[in-house]
C-alpha cells in the first residue's frame, strides 16, 4: 500500500485537530512488511518450511501485539528452477513493495536473486542455499541464515580418520550445491591423509539407468567408502538403486553430508530403510521444553497444510531454521521501520523491459544491518548472523537404522570428535578415534567396521607381474605352452604367497609374465615396475630393490630381506710366522694375573715352611730363597713340606695350574691347527688407490654406485651370472678379472651359499632398503601385505624359506680368527678366587699360631727362672763356705744353661717376627 505526501499531510492534520484519531492509527492497525518467500513448495524442504514461516508469523506476533510492524507473507513456487525463482522474484518486487525476500531454496536459485536483491538493495535471507560460492563479497545483500556447507568437511574428516580408511570416494550432484563443496571437502581429507581416487558425478536429471551404470562403475573399484552429497530427492534415488546393485551389503560404508542428514526424519520411511548403516552428519539441535512444544504444533498444522502427506513427516532442523529466521526478520523490521522516503528508479536496468517498475528500497541498508546485528536464543539454538551466516558450533554424528536413526558422537570445533557432549557443548572425554564412538551397525547388518576397500567383485583377479631373474634361486617364470598360464617360483614367489595366505580375508590373484616383446622396453627393472604404474600390473613379484626413483611412481611394500650392499673377496691364508705366537692363547689380563698368583703362592708357601722351622729354607733372604720359593710354586714335594697348611695351598695352587695348562695347551694346538683365512681387500676406497678392477651385475643400479662412488668405467666390468663372478674374481684383476664383485647382500648369500671356499663377503659398504613389492600408489593392499610380510620375518618361515633356496644356513662359517679366542682372566676368576682364599687363609692361620707358640715360650721361660733362682738362696744358709762356694758354682752353671736356652729361643723369636 503506497502512500502519497498528500496523505501522509491529511494524517498530519487529523493528528493536529484530534489526538485520539493518532492513537486509534497506532494501536488499530501496524504497517504492513511485506516480504517474498520463494520455495520449491512441490519438494519436502518447501513444504517443511512454508509450515515452519507460517507458525513463525503467528506465534511471533501472539506475543509482540503491540508491534508497530507485521510482516506480510508473498509465498511463490519455483517449481526447482532457476529462471522460475528469478521471475517470481522481479514479478514480487514490480507488485508489491517487498522490504525482504525468504529463500531461496537452492544454491544456483540464490545466485539470481541474490543479484536483484544487489541491485534493489532488498535483503535475501536463505535458510537453506549453503554452498560455500555464494559469498558476501560478491552479494552484499544476502544474509545465509544456517552453516556454509565448508564448514562440516572437517568433520566428516575426521570421522574417515576415526575409522582409519585411508582412501574414498566422492558422490555428488553436478549443481552448484554438489560442486560447491568438493575444494573444501577434498582439502580437509588430504590433511587426514585421506586419498580421494574418484569423484562419481550424477545429473540432476539423472534417471534410474544412468543411477545403475554410475554404480556399476564404482563396484569395479577397490574403494568400498563413499560420500555423499546430492539432494534428497537424488539421495532417494541413489540408495534405492545402491541397495538393487548390493552396495548396502557387508563391506560398504556411505556416509551423507547434512544436506540429507538434516532432514532424515522427513523421509519416507521405504528410504530409510534402504539406507541402513548409512552414517550422517548434522546440525546439533539442543534438546528443550519448548522445542518439544513447538514439534506439536508444528505437527498439526503440517498436517493441516497437507493432508495427502504421510503421516511420517516429521520436524527438522530446516523447519526450525525457518522459524528463527521469521522471528529474526519481525524483530529487524520493528527495529527500523516503514521508511517513508520514496523508492528511487534503479539506473542499471532502465532498459529492461520487463523490470522498468522496480525501484531501489531505500530502507534496505538498515533493514540489512538490524538483520546481521540480531542475535538471540532460537528454538533450533544460537542464532546469531554476525558474519552474515551462522556460526560453526557442533555437529551430531547419526547411524542410520530401521526406520530411524541413533546418534553414535559430536564432533565440535575445539574438541574434535566425541561420544558425548556436556552442557557447555564440549567434548566430555576420549580422543578423535572410533574407540570414542558409540558402536555402529553398518550395512548388511554387520557390526564389523568395514575394512574400506575390497577386490573388485567383477570377476577379475590380481594381475601379479613376475620378471626372471638372473639369479632363478629368487624368482623365474614358467608359461605352460597348452594352457598358456603362468606360474612361478623362487624365495620371492614363496614369501609373496605366505603373505597372501595370512591376509585376512581371501584374495585370488594370477601370474602374469613381463614380456619385453609385448611392452617394447629394455627389460630392465625400472622397466617391469613401471608397468605398474601403468595399471597393466595390480602388484610386481620378485627381486626389486627399494629405490628413491623408483618410489615417485609406485608404492613398495616393507622389505624382505637383508638390506646393504656389500663386497665379494677373495681370501687368503695367513702364514704363521710370528715368534711371539706362544703368547696368542692366553689375553694380557691373564698373563699377569698367573704371574701374580704364581709368586704369590710361593712366598706364602716359603713362609709357612719358614715359620715352622723347615731347615731347607732356613738361613737369610737370598737367591737361593728365591729359587726355593718358585720350587714351592710349581711342585710339591712331601720330603720338603713339613707344615699341614703348605701342602693345602700347593695342592689348590696345583690344580689350578693344572686346569690353566690344559687350557694353553688346548687353545694353542687350536692356534697351530686351525686355517687362518683373512680377505684381500677390506676397504673399496683401497680398489681405487692400486688402480684395481671391479665387477657388478649388469643392468643393476650397483654401476651408477661405483660411479658415485668414484670409480672409473674403465675399471668397471659388467657380469651375469654367478658362474661369471666366480670365474672372474677367481683370475685376478691382473690376468683379465676382478678384484672383487660389488652386489646386494641378497645374492652375496647366495653366491657363497655355492662358493663357500676361497670366498668371504666384506661390508656392507652402502646402505639400501632390501627387496620388496611394487604397487600402485595408495594401494590399499600395501599396508596388509608388509604386516604380512613383517609377520613372516619374524617367524622361523622365513629361515625355512631361505633354507630351500639359498641353504645359507648349511655353509656358514668364519674363516678369520682374531684375538678374541683368547681366554682372559675373567673366564677363570673362580678358580684364582679359590687359590688365593685358600693360601691367604693359611697365612693367617700360621701367622696366629705363630704368635700363640711365641707367647707361650716366653710363659715358660719367666717360670723357670723364678723357681731356680729360689733354691740357690736356700743352699747358703744350711752349708759350710766351701759347699757354698761350689753350690753357687753349680747355680752359676745352671744359670748359664738357662741363658743358653734362653739365647736359642730368642733368636728364632727374631727372624719370626
């Protein structure tokens, strides 16, 4: 309703003459805000949401009546086209004067009316266009009042990272909803190391046979994870089809963006339950008294609204997002008003002939702000359009099941993945793994989470690709000239086996023989894994070493055998001519340790006998003692050993010295016997100073290795077979030969399995990561091959392996022998401890007794003095002066005798101490 300066002077003056007309104006009736809503009313989403804006309208004004403003509704159907959308849109702006326009419904829909709306300066507000390329650079005014559909990417990333499936697969409507998303999808799986191998694009207009031959197309592939995002009408019909095709069997695993997850509830039932086991993820809507309110009502009136619907419609957050954006809206338009500046004719379509009436809203700019500043608690949360869009908050990860649903996790900004949530939304406990997920009941049934790929089921087998090698022991082909199919054989081939039998699950493959003719190459190694990237091969069997250049284009598999390179040399027998030899069998330690335990055994055992008075060592130190005390350490003599504690050191002494002699003897005989073998060159650097020849296996990489390492290629001479290694180290690098062979210690193995005399292995001399697996890049097969692999290394399969082709374990030996035969003092401390317990322990015992015989001796002596002495005083008071006389020449005698003893004594006293 447009009004006039003249009117609006008429209401001027009413105002003047009677206040109570003015009243009557503001209270009777609010100005009108009229506002366009453009949906898709023939799909769920339009029906969905026309329910939610109507029951928006009534019950927002039932609780503002006192509003100035009231929005008034234009609803169009866009019938799901664009054009349609942007007609209904100009046709809404030429007739009424539209302050706000709701909706669109779709993506491509908003992006020509968002245009319009740039030019008339109206706000468009949609509740459901998300793709990430309608941005409020390039359209000021348009106002998404949900998520960017960027914005749940990470989570659904995470959530393939949860389940640990490394590769998957992309299914998307060709619309600018589909494609919108796929740059931010993609990115965020790559962060998660996430490859995406195929993107499966379906047409809108997509019918039921084009829907069967897309699904045909992605059985034949390896992948079995899948992520949707089409609409729901496509969504249907995917499924439908996916379950008819037996892609809803154990094994597959889909997971739908919100786009359908958001509206599940409202799907018909047939559609759910082909979708069981689908995973989706959603917006979070937070239980409430009042959303419980409102899904009554809601319920009602939808019903009400459409009658021939089935009754198994229910609300979702689209519904919901609908009633916020109403009550926002009402709020924005009570805020600023009905301007009564008049519209202004836009200069940018004057020409056009059908929107010559459209005029530029010159209320937009603050309708615009008052829209973006509203912030408030909805019945679908927090809604607050700050960035001109919602804000990421948390997403609910749902399980599809029967004709429901069952929440299995969140997953939020801050806290990632989660199976519960508390009240302030964040993550309560676990980490972003699937064991912090509640559990899944996946398709077909099964609780078993799918491993994400599978061998294609359309009959086809592994393409092995087997090359012969030069040394058969590791691989060569046969091809059976009536059936033409090949076969194998060689460690390689029984290694490769083992693993596929300890997958776990079943895999049939067959042998498919590189022929040089067929791929016009040189036949080379780099040649046969190419072949692989070229997708002619699933996986390369043999003798392939792990290489850098090698690894830009295809994928290997842990190694299976020893890694290095090393050198093959002849040896050569070591002359025993050194006169210090006899020293060889016994280390230095041991040496003086007998020594010392040699003196120190006589000089005790000379003491022992010293003490106890043995005439054969009595007299002064000399050299002579000394001679007696090395007699005393080396033989025992009864007729010479008088004390009881001589003979027990000597005899310990004895047998020790007895067990060290027999081990001289035997470890020298050893020494004098044995062959000494030592190689004739140790150092590859030292080929280079003498100018010396060396070999390598031709057409290995081990030829660009010499020439890194220095070499010359004149002094380079290329081999075949180990019956030409032989012969040419076996010449000489002076008479037309090598000096010695540079290989992989693989066939070093294998090459002294066969020559074991006359040859040794030196090195390695450069490090290389062993044989292994060729297969294509982010092969799933990779990672369970080398856990299969790795299983078999550390098992006794691969000895037994390697003895059936190799026998290394029947020719090991070493020929050079080096000091460390030597027998040390440690080997016999027990015995040494033994013999110098022993003889210390005499010692102390002698020493002790010793000291006790001493005490006694000197007792005895003071005792008889005494008593002697006393008779002589009696004998001169009962005789005459003569007796007397010769009494004291008597006890003068006996005096003598007693000092004589005592000078005997005192002297064997001294030399004891």
């Amino acid at each position: 309703m447009e009004r006039t300066p003249r009117a609006i002077l008429f209401l001027l003056l009413l105002l003047l003459v009677d206040p109570g007309v003015a009243q009557n104006t503001t209270t009777g009736k609010a100005d009108e805000f009229h506002v366009g809503v453009i949906l898709d009313l023939g799909s769920l989403v339009g029906k969905v949401s026309r329910t939610s804006i109507s029951l928006a309208v009534e019950d927002f004004y039932a609780v503002h009546q006192n509003y100035s403003t009231k929005l008034v509704l234009h609803f169009r159907d866009s019938m799901a086209s664009d054009v349609k959308a942007a007609s209904a849109a100009i046709e809404l702006l030429d007739n009424y004067k539209l302050q706000a326009i709701i909706g669109p419904q779709k993506s491509s829909e908003a992006v020509f009316i968002s245009k319009i709306g740039n030019i008339t300066k109206v706000p468009t507000v949609s509740f459901t266009a998300t793709s990430p390329s309608l941005t409020s650079d390039t359209m000021p005014y348009f106002v998404r009042a949900t998520l960017n559909d960027s914005a749940q990417v990470n989570s659904i990333a995470s959530l393939v990272k949860a389940y640990g499936w490394r590769e998957v697969v992309l299914v998307y409507e060709n619309t600018d909803y589909g494609r919108g998303i796929l740059p931010y999808l993609i990115s965020a799986l790559q962060e998660s190391d996430v490859h995406v191998p195929y993107q499966s694009v379906i047409p809108p207009s997509a019918t039921s046979e084009i829907m069967m031959q897309e699904l045909y197309k992605l059985m034949t592939m390896q992948t079995r994870v899948f992520i949707v995002h089409m609409s729901s009408t496509m969504t249907s019909l995917l499924f439908k089809k996916a379950k008819e095709a037996g892609m809803m069997d154990k094994g597959f695993a889909w997971i739908t963006t919100n786009g359908v997850a958001n509206i599940i509830d409202s799907l018909n039932p047939s559609v759910t339950e082909v979708m069981n086991g689908v995973l989706g993820v959603r917006y979070h809507v937070p239980k409430s008294k009042e959303l419980d309110s409102f899904s009554i009502r809601w319920n009602r009136m939808y019903q009400q609204d459409n009658p021939d619907e089935s009754p198994f419609n229910k609300l979702s957050i689209v519904g919901l997002r609908a009633y916020d954006t109403i009550w926002a809206l009402a709020q924005a338009a009570e805020k600023v008003g009905i301007s009564s500046a008049p519209n202004k004719q836009p200069w940018s379509i004057k020409n056009s002939t059908c929107s010559e009436s459209m005029v530029i809203s010159p209320n937009g700019p603050k309708l615009l702000a008052a829209i973006v500043q509203n912030k408030f608690r909805g019945i679908s949360g927090d809604f607050d359009l700050t960035d001109k869009q919602l804000k990421v908050s948390v997403f609910q990860i749902i399980n599809v099941v029967g004709r429901g649903w069952r929440e299995i996790g969140f997953w939020s900004v801050k806290s990632g993945l989660s199976r519960q949530l508390n009240q302030n939304g964040l993550k309560t406990a676990g980490s972003a793994s699937m064991l912090d997920l509640n559990p899944v009941i996946w398709p077909g049934e099964s609780t078993e989470i799918p491993r994400g790929w599978e061998i294609p089921i359309s009959g086809k087998k592994l393409r092995v690709g087997v090359h012969t090698s030069n040394c058969p022991e590791f691989i060569k082909t046969f091809r059976d000239p009536v059936t033409n199919v090949t076969s194998a054989s060689g460690l390689s081939v029984d290694i490769f086996e083992e693993a596929i039998k300890r997958l776990p699950f079943a895999l049939t493959y067959e042998y498919l023989a590189f022929d040089t003719a067929d791929t016009a190459t040189t036949g080379s190694y780099n040649d046969f894994i190419y072949q692989v990237y070229l997708q002619k091969y699933d996986i390369a069997v043999g003798d392939i070493t792990v290489r850098y250049n090698r690894s830009l284009y295809v994928d290997f598999t842990v190694p299976y055998t020893e890694s290095g390179v090393g050198m093959i040399v002849p040896v050569k027998e070591n002359m025993i001519k050194n006169m210090w030899i006899f020293l060889k069998p016994l280390s230095t330690g041991m040496w003086f340790g007998s020594i010392i335990f040699f003196i120190y055994t006589g000089v005790v055992a000379w003491l022992l006998e010293y003490l106890n008075g043995n005439q054969h060592v009595h007299g002064p130190f000399s050299l002579k003692q000394v001679g007696i005390t090395m007699f005393f350490s080396i033989f025992e003599e009864k007729e010479k050993l008088e004390r009881f504690l001589s003979r027990i050191v000597l005899l310990v002494w004895m047998f020790v010295f007895l067990v060290l002699t027999s081990s001289y003897t035997a470890s020298f005989a050893s020494m004098l016997t044995v062959q000494q073998l030592s190689p004739t060159v140790t150092d590859v650097h030292e080929l280079q100073r003498k100018g010396e020849y060396v070999g390598f296996h031709r057409g290995s990489y081990i030829e660009g290795l010499l020439v890194d390492i220095g070499f010359e290629k004149s002094k380079m001479r290329p081999y075949e077979t180990q019956e030409d290694f032989a012969a040419a180290l076996s010449k000489g690098s002076k008479d037309g030969g090598i000096a010695v062979l540079v290989h992989e210690i693989p066939y070093i193995k294998l090459f002294l399995a066969k020559y074991s005399k006359g040859y040794t292995m030196v090195g390695p001399i450069y490090k290389s990561a062993g044989f292994a697996f060729a297969l294509p890049k982010q092969s799933p097969l990779r990672a369970e091959i080398s856990r299969a692999i790795l299983n078999i290394t550390g098992e006794d399969s691969i000895n037994e392996i390697e003895k059936k082709w190799i026998y290394q374990n029947s020719h090991q030996h070493e020929d050079k022998i080096d000091g460390s035969g030597a027998i040390t003092f440690e080997s016999f401390g027990g015995l040494f401890l033994l013999t110098g317990i022993v003889t210390t322990c005499s010692l102390a015992v002698a020493m002790l007794m010793n000291l006790y015989k001493k005490y006694q001796q000197n007792a005895w002596s003071k005792e008889d003095d005494q008593n002697e002495c006393g008779h002589g005083q009696q004998g001169e008071n009962g005789h005459s002066q003569e007796e007397q006389g010769d009494q004291n020449s008597n006890e003068h005698g006996n005096c003598s005798d007693i000092e004589k003893q005592t000078t005997l004594t005192v002297p064997l006293s001294s030399n004891t101490e």
